[in-house]
C-alpha cells in the first residue's frame, strides 16, 4: 500500500475545477481518497482484531490481498487483510 499524497490530490482536485470538470464521478480525484480512507479503515480494524486475538500470529498482520471495487467515483484497489 502507499502513502496518500494529499498535496498531489489538492493539487489534482484544483486542476479538474478550474478545468470545469467535476471531482466527484467516475475516475475522478476523489476515487483515490476513497480508495485511502478504506484501506486505513481496513488496517485499523484488522490491527484491532489481532491485539484482541492472542493465538494468531504477529506475522499475519502484513499480508493483504488486493481487490477492485468499483464506485461511483471509479473503480479503487482495496488491501483486505488475509
């Protein structure tokens, strides 16, 4: 997974408005900010469950598998924790 690079997508979000095009919809800036609060959400919530869960293994917490989804701003890449 990389980093989100917010002063890229502020940057990208500015160039599509001022271009009269919309951020929202299909293949837009927004997809990647979508596609980043997802996979924290995803992490934390993987990374909650294995410090409640003793018996499994510190060394699962880094495999992902990824996935497409696609919304209405585009289709995005998903790392669900394995």
């Amino acid at each position: 997974m990389k980093d989100f690079d917010y002063k890229s997508f502020q940057a990208k979000a500015l160039e599509q408005l001022k271009a009269g095009k919309p951020i929202l919809g299909k293949d837009s800036t927004f997809a990647s900010l979508l596609e980043n609060i997802l996979n924290a959400a995803l992490k934390g919530e993987i990374n909650v469950h294995m410090d409640e869960e003793e018996g499994i293994s510190a060394s699962r917490r880094n495999c992902y598998n990824r996935k497409q989804v696609k919304t209405s701003p585009g289709k995005i890449t998903v790392h669900t924790p394995s």
